[in-house]
C-alpha cells in the first residue's frame, strides 16, 4: 500500500474499541496493525451474538461494525471527532438520536454524511450516489430531532461532531435493515465473493475492496454480445451504455481512479486479473434498459505477488508505490 493511503486506513483504524472490551481490544491491536480488517471478523461477531443488546462509549475518533447503542461525552472540549459505521454488505445503516446534548449556538455541531470521507475523497463518489453532495449531509442542529432516524443509502455511513463543554455529548443506536439490491459497498474484508445487480434501474454502483487483489469474475449478463475489451482508448465501453469497469488507485473516491479494464459484453467463464493497487473497485454502469449482473471473487495479493507481477496483471499503475 501506498504511505499515504495506509496511514489514512490505520487513523481511523487504529481507534476501533473493544469489540469484546477494552483488553480483547489490546489482544487484537498488535495483529490490526498488520490486517486491520482482522477488527471486522465474523469471528468476533458470533462471539457477540448473544451479548445484545450491545452498549459502549464512543470515542472521538472511531469506526464500528456492529449493531448497538454508543455514548459520546466529552471530558474536554473535542473539536475535530468523527465515527465511521460500516455494515455487511447486503445493510444498509440507520443512525437514531436517542438522546442530544450539544450547544448548536456555542459552535457545537452533530452531522450524518450518507456514506464515508477521507482526506477530501467520498465513498459513493458523486457520481454514483443518488443525491447530490449536500444533501448527504443531515445536521442536528439545522434540523433538531424531527428527524430522528436517518438511513443511509449503502452499507457506510458516518458522523461528524464537535463538543466543546465537558459533559455534553450525544447517544445514538445504530441498527441495520436488509438491502435487496446493494449499490455500493465498501468490503468489510479482502477476501470474498458478490454478486452485483442493477435490475432496469438507471444507476452507476460500485463495490470497493481497500486492498491489493486478485479479482476472478465469473459472470457477466447486460444486454449484448461477448467479450473482454482492456482499455485502449478514452471512449472504451462508454459508448454502449451498460458496462462494467475495473478501477484502481491509492483513494476512496472511484471518480478519481484510474480506469484499468472495461467490461462491454457479458460473458460466462472466469477473466481474473491481479491489482496491485491500495483500492480496487468494481463498478456497473447501467442504462436502466436492461437487469444488468456481475459475479465476481476477490483475495488479498500475497507479498510475493507483490514482489513478483507476471500473467494478466494490472500493476504498472500501482505497484510502484508499494
């Protein structure tokens, strides 16, 4: 991974808590600095699964995956804190104030953003969500608790907050609903397999993987014929209206990416290809003529893939900053 991306991933990262309390935390801390996705593990959350409801304080900085009830109060005025939420990939995430003690007129603020951002670069980028930038930002004290609840639009969401007198703060309940069709996801681990589908709808979805990969895609249905067109010229698939194209880059926005393959045709049987990149996305660009699906599985590039690049790899791009 490239200093600046991986430095970004382990500052939040790093501020995760106890999925088990404080010392199950410390246990885990040495190995997140290797894999920090480790504090994801399904493992860890059959461990939690009869421990509901699931209660702890929320820090300044921090990033949960599970369902529970968190408690911000501040000790000392906290100016710059934001909390990530990231959910499986088929969730979307609720947000509901239970209960808010800011001063909104002092300077404090409580704001959702319907998605993620890091260093300036947004997950779904503009061009992928439904709404405009603005109106992804929901603010507590613009609106107060006539909107209680609010829902994000894919399985991240987040909270930014500043509190300045101590003993102020703020409870949230964070649970997750089913998302029949998942437009854009971030994986909550660098190996898995999914199935995107964009069924008659005019929408761009892209699924996020925060690591160097080995992407193996297995099905490919749109509404044409057959073939794997590697990108050779600034037109490629744009053209046709329903494609799917692979992306790289060293930020979480997929609009600043680089274009590495496109996919124009559907088409059954395995095309794999090696990413060398800190972030890999699959992204489907749909008309809305047409159900438009793509199977595809992913796993983590060993270091000697690294080291080593050969066969059909994408790596000119990236592996140079590794």
């Amino acid at each position: 991974m490239s200093p600046n991306f991986k430095l970004q991933c382990h500052f939040i990262l790093i501020f995760l808590t106890a999925l088990r309390g404080e010392s199950r935390y410390l246990e885990l801390r040495e190995a997140a600095d290797y894999d920090p996705f480790l504090l994801f593990s399904a493992n860890l959350k059959r461990e939690l699964a009869g421990e509901q409801p699931y209660r702890r304080a929320l820090r300044c900085l921090d990033m949960l995956s599970l369902q529970g009830q968190f408690t911000f109060t501040a000790d000392r005025p906290q100016l710059h804190c934001a909390a990530f939420f990231i959910g499986e990939p088929e969730e979307f995430i609720t947000i509901h104030y239970d209960q808010v003690s800011i001063d909104c007129q002092g300077g404090d603020f409580l704001k959702v953003f319907d998605g993620w951002i890091l260093k300036g670069e947004k997950f779904p980028s503009s061009q992928d969500h439904p709404l405009p930038t603005a109106e992804r930002y929901i603010d507590f004290c613009e609106t107060g608790l006539s909107r209680r609840s609010i829902r994000s639009s894919q399985n991240v969401a987040m909270i930014f907050f500043r509190v300045r007198e101590p003993g102020n703060g703020f409870t949230l309940t964070i649970k997750t609903d089913p998302n029949l069709f998942p437009c854009n996801v971030i994986s909550q681990t660098p190996n898995g397999k999914f199935t995107l589908v964009v069924p008659h709808q005019h929408r761009n979805c892209s699924f996020s993987i925060i690591y160097p990969v080995v992407i193996k895609i297995s099905d490919l249905t749109l509404g044409h014929v057959n073939g794997l067109q590697l990108k050779k010229s600034s037109a490629g698939c744009e053209g046709i209206g329903d494609f799917v194209e692979l992306l790289g880059g060293t930020g979480l926005d997929p609009s600043k990416m680089i274009p590495l393959a496109d996919l124009c045709y559907p088409f059954h049987g395995p095309a794999q290809m090696k990413v060398g990149c800190d972030n890999t996305v699959v992204r489907m660009v749909s008309s809305g003529k047409h159900i438009n699906r793509v199977t595809f599985e992913y796993r983590q590039l060993e270091p000697y893939e690294l080291e080593n690049p050969n066969g059909n790899s994408i790596g000119e791009f990236c592996l140079s900053d590794l």
